[in-house]
C-alpha cells in the first residue's frame, strides 16, 4: 500500500474563542480511492481539510463532540495528495 505525502492545512472556525486541535489531524482507514481525515479539539468548533493540487479542494469534517472526521473519496489509486 503506498502512503499518502500529506502536508496538512487544516482549519478552525472557532465555536469559542480557544478551541484548538489537541490531537491531529490524523488519517484513518486508507483504502485504494479514499480517506478518513480526523482531528480532535479542546472545544467547540468546526473543522475543515484543504486538499489536492494548489489545494483546491475543501472537506468539512464532520464532528462528534471534540472528534471531527470527514472521509475524502474518489481519489486516483496510488498517488500522493497534499491536503
């Protein structure tokens, strides 16, 4: 299986004014064509994944409490792709 180079931009709209990201982000479940991108935070908040060439591509992560999660799907089998 190859690994994914992935230099991260992840981002933070603040629900209080000092949620931050505690642990991450972090990537679960590889599979050929998609990911699981995951952060956790310290507080409220929203949380999106900036990914793809010049990162054009935006993911809003999903969050459950302080756990945020969103799976990137449809990518080309066995590339790299910076997010």
């Amino acid at each position: 299986m190859n690994r994914a180079a992935v230099p991260l931009l992840l981002l933070l709209a603040a629900g209080t004014a000092r949620a931050g990201v505690v642990k991450g982000p972090y990537l679960q479940d590889a599979r050929r064509d998609r990911i699981t991108v995951c952060a956790e935070t310290d507080g409220s908040s929203s949380c999106a994944v900036e990914w793809g060439s010049g990162l054009s591509q935006r993911l809003e992560l999903a969050a459950s409490g302080q756990h945020h999660e969103g799976t990137i799907s449809g990518l080309p089998a066995s590339t790299c792709q910076p997010y």
